[in-house]
C-alpha cells in the first residue's frame, strides 16, 4: 500500500557508512516534512530523525537526514552491530489526508 | 516522561472487533500540540499507519481501514482507544499507540515516542 519506496536491504562493513533512500511524490515527500525511525524486532520504533534533518535529544550525530524534492535520505555514519534494525521514513500525504509509511530497508553490518 | 502502554485482548476472533486502549503518563492528551495515533505492523510487513486523534475529536483515519477503524478518547483517563471491526487473519499484527506531532499548517508530522506495542492474533 505505501507509495514511499526504500531499497529492501542495505549492508556494509562496521565503521563504513550506509545511505538508505526514501522515494515518493509531490503529495508526501515533494509538499512537506520527512521522519526517520529505527525499529528492532520486539521493541518499539525510533524516532532517529524528524523535519527532514533534525535529530531529537539522545540520538547519536552517526544518523543525519536530507530531502530534495521528492526523495529523501538517511544516512548513518561509522556503522556498529547495534545500528543492525529495520528502518522507516514516514511523511504526510496530501492528497490521501494521511501518515504515510516508507516500505522499510533492513541494516545489515558485515 | 512521556509514556504510553497499550492494553487489551491478545486474541479476537474472526469477524469479531479488535479493541485496544492507550494510556499516556507523564503528559495530557489535550494537550493543543499534538495528535495521538495508532500503527501496526503485521508478520514479516511494514509500518502502517490506521489512524490519529486529537483531543477534542478531530479524526484522521488511513483510508484503506478508515470503513472498519473507530478511534476515540476519554480525557478524563488520559486514554485513547481503537475499535476495529470486522476483523480477518491479515488483522493480525503487533499495534502500537504513539504520540503525533501533526501540524499540517507548518507541514509537522512524526510520531514520537511509541509504546512497547501489544500482539493480537486473529483466530478463526
């Protein structure tokens, strides 16, 4: 159903870096501010980044975030086991009046 | 600290109505800033949005559910609920409640923090 597109896996070697993307339109991305959340299986979802760049107190400068027009990136630096976990970017769409999930992108380190 | 703790039945069955209910600590649903939503995530899929209250009512549901989803809220609890009905095998998943930012005047929206999330199985 989501209409937010994220590549299914991405992996790299600990302390390398890892940029997963976060596809949509002019409706979600392209009109408004875009989320970032971290989820372990069995424990409750993230917020690592929200209005596209920003990071909430306690989360590590490792994860920044950037948009341009109807994409948006999170990037995490100096890769660690810990950062193994699904990720997720999250907007609002304008055209549906509702929150919308990106398909999700798991982190393997190698 | 903000906190929110999902609670009810872990098992519905088929056809029947999923009900769960939220409790905030630590901060007021009536709060003017935010909106209090729900999300799910089924066997081996992905987040997925159902819907989000504001304290005085105001509702906005994810139009793939919005025919079966009934949210509401008790303030005098500090609580918030979801109702929904109808229920089949692909309701199953893990729901969880979290606080909303969303201010769509200056384009805002993100949910933070999230409860722990409860289970719910659908049994036929």
């Amino acid at each position: 159903q989501s209409v937010l597109t994220q590549p299914p896996s991405v992996s790299a070697a600990p302390g390398q870096k890892v940029t997963i993307s976060c596809s949509g339109s002019s409706s979600n991305i392209g009109n408004t501010y875009v989320s970032w959340y971290q989820h372990l299986p069995g424990t409750a979802p993230k917020l690592l980044i929200y209005e596209n760049t920003k990071r909430p107190s306690g989360i590590s400068d490792r994860f920044s975030g950037s948009k341009s027009g109807t994409s948006a990136t999170l990037g995490i630096t100096g890769l660690q086991t810990g950062d193994e976990a699904d990720y997720y970017c999250g907007t609002w769409d304008s055209s549906l009046s509702a929150e919308l999930f990106g398909t999700g992108t798991k982190v393997s380190v190698l | 600290q903000l906190q929110l703790q999902e609670s009810g039945p872990g098992l519905v069955k088929s056809s029947e109505t999923l009900s769960l209910t939220c409790t905030v600590s630590g901060a007021s649903i009536t709060n003017r800033n935010y909106y209090w939503g729900w999300i799910r995530q089924s066997p081996g899929k992905g987040l997925e949005w159902i819907g989000s209250i504001y304290y005085s009512g105001n509702t906005y549901y994810n139009p793939s559910l919005k025919s079966r989803v009934t949210i509401s809220a008790d303030t005098s609890k500090s609580q918030f609920s979801l109702r929904l009905s109808s229920v089949t095998a692909a309701d199953t998943a893990v729901y969880y409640c979290a606080r909303h930012i969303l201010r769509l005047d200056v384009r805002q929206n993100w949910f933070d923090p999230w409860g722990q999330g409860i289970p719910v199985s659908v049994s036929s």
